[in-house]
C-alpha cells in the first residue's frame, strides 16, 4: 500500500484506527506505515542521524501537522532527498479527525509510563508510540538521535515561537541546540525544573535524544494556517533532513527563562486573576495575587516573574501554569 498523492494527512484522517502496516520504494529510500499516523523512512544511502519529528499530539494543533505533511510529499516525490533515518508521527489521529485537543485525556501528560495511571482512549496511543520510538531508536546505528515535538498554543504569547527544553537535571546544555532554536525563529526556550510526562521528554530521558516541545504560534483550524510564518523552521528541517546539518543562528539570541512555580489547581472553585485571552510570558509585578482559591492563595514573588500555559479548565490536582522567570545566560551551563 502507498500513500495517494504524497499525501499523509489525508490518507491517515481516512484510515481506520488500526491502519494495517506496509512498506513501498519512494527515490530515495523505503517507506514504512507502521500504524495510523506513523510513518518511518530509511534512506537508501548510510543515514546519518535518526530523526523524529511529531505532530498533532493534540490534534486542533494544525499548522506543524501540514508543515510536516508539506516535506513529506517532497520526500515521497524525491523532491528532497533523504539522508537521515526520519520517523514522522502525527500523535492522535482521532482528535485531529474531531478537531478537538484530545478525546479522554491529555495525550501529552502521559508519556514515560504515565498512561499506567490514567484510563481514556489516549492511553493505548500513549504505549503504542512510546514503543514505535523505542524501536526506531534502537536500530539507531551512526550521528545524532533528534526529536523535535511541533505544536501550537492554546492562547497568545508574548513570544509566538518558543521551545520547552527537557530538564537536564544538573548536566550541562548543548549551545548548538539553541543555536538551532534561534535558526527555527523561536524567540524564547523555557528551560524544565523537573522530568516530565511529555512525548519530547520521552525522547530524551529514554534515549538520549536532543529533544524538545516547540510552540509554533497558536491555534487554527485545518486550512486556516499561514505556514509563511514557519519558513525558517520549514527551511532548517530540509537542511537537517537532506543534508543531516543541525541549522545554527545566534543562541544569546534567544530568551531563558526558568520555572520557579507550578500552580496546580486545587479545589472547584480554583481561579487564576488573569484574562481569559491572557498571553503566555505576561509579567506581573511582585505581590499581585495570581490565583486563588477556598484552599490556598498564590501572589507573584519578583518583579516580571511570568505566566505560561494558563489553564483551569481541567480536574483538580492537575496543573494549572506555571509560573517563570528570565534567566542570564552568563548562568547556563552549556557545551
């Protein structure tokens, strides 16, 4: 079985939940659709690296899903020639097919064997790409291991365009990957304070990759994107994936910032003081109360500390934002 006309998103919107695996030459290499959504290509040269590149891990997050759907039409059709083994992945399908974040759960809250606690459609798509990135990973054999996780955000951001780089817990930063960020156009990477449940965090805690959440602007329909607004991203991945170069800009261009919070939402009647449409990085000054309820009160420690993914619309004890501040880069310790 091929794809019809290069085109992966639709021939995965159209297939059934257990799309039936199989392979077919394309130019370059040997496609291989392992499952609804997933799609492993091998080049026909030595690769030199392994790459994945996932979208659509909520599935109204539309404009990295048609960016990723764009290159691999130009892949099929030799357009672009391959030289890194690429697994390319739009996380769940169903929701994509719904237009809707998720279905059960948060798909991204229940990767590194977090799915063994939750119940929800989500929870056997959570395993099945845990191991289809396991099994890619494993067959790695030369260069570097990359995951790079697009979406876009629920809300506005100070910054349209920023990474969530996976908690590194005391080991030192790779300089060349906020390079890379700054290549993409991200303006801002918000360094993690802890191990994580996300898909990008997966990556890099069980395989050693260099991985990370990229937010790529916010929210639109199927159709609705202008993907202009992602032509650095666009052209550094056919540099990474054709000519197996890590594109680098300027890193001390780009903004650090720190987590120095987490608000959890404790109780029904839990409310953050802020907008509804209030954009992720806005600063509040030191005292003002930030959220509140029957419970507990939490009021901003420093000037211009900040808040990013907002969100009481879910269960008690699941998080509510955190909050971050701007770190120097003087203080990162890089390699």
């Amino acid at each position: 079985m091929s794809i019809p006309n290069h085109d992966f998103l639709q021939f995965t919107l159209a297939q059934p939940e257990k799309a039936s695996a199989s392979e077919y030459i394309f130019p370059y290499g040997t496609a291989f659709i392992e499952g609804r959504g997933i799609l492993r290509l091998e080049p026909s040269e030595q690769a030199q690296h392994s790459v994945v590149l996932s979208a659509g891990i909520h599935g109204n997050e539309t404009a990295p899903i048609e960016l990723l759907n764009a290159l691999v039409a130009q892949l099929l059709t030799g357009e672009l020639a391959l030289s890194v083994r690429l697994l390319i992945i739009f996380g769940h399908p169903q929701a994509m097919v719904q237009s809707e974040r998720f279905c059960d759960v948060n798909l991204n809250r229940l990767f590194c064997g977090a799915w063994q606690r939750y119940q929800g459609m989500e929870v056997a798509r959570a395993q099945l790409l845990e191991q289809t990135v396991s099994d890619f990973f494993e067959q790695h054999q030369q260069g570097e291991k990359y995951h790079y996780d697009l979406h876009t955000a629920i809300r506005g951001s100070q910054y349209e365009k920023f990474a969530v780089h996976p908690f590194t817990n005391g080991a030192a930063y790779q300089k060349q990957q906020f390079a890379f960020y700054d290549a993409i156009g991200l303006e801002a990477v918000l360094l993690s304070h802890q191990a994580t449940t996300t898909f990008s965090y997966y990556s890099y805690a069980h395989h050693g990759a260099q991985a990370a959440t990229v937010e790529l602007g916010q929210v639109r329909p199927f159709g609705d994107n202008d993907l202009s607004k992602l032509t650095q991203l666009e052209q550094a991945l056919k540099e990474l994936l054709v000519e197996a170069n890590l594109a680098q800009g300027q890193a001390q261009q780009v903004r650090l910032y720190e987590v120095v919070d987490v608000l959890t939402k404790d109780a029904d009647d839990y409310r953050l003081n802020i907008a509804a449409d209030e954009k992720n990085f806005t600063a509040f000054s030191k005292g003002f109360e930030l959220a509140r309820s029957s419970k507990s009160c939490y009021q901003i420690q420093q000037n211009n500390d900040a808040i990013v993914f907002p969100n009481t619309k879910l269960p008690i004890g699941q998080r509510s934002g955190l909050v971050v501040r701007a770190k120097d880069w003087a203080t990162l310790k890089t390699i």
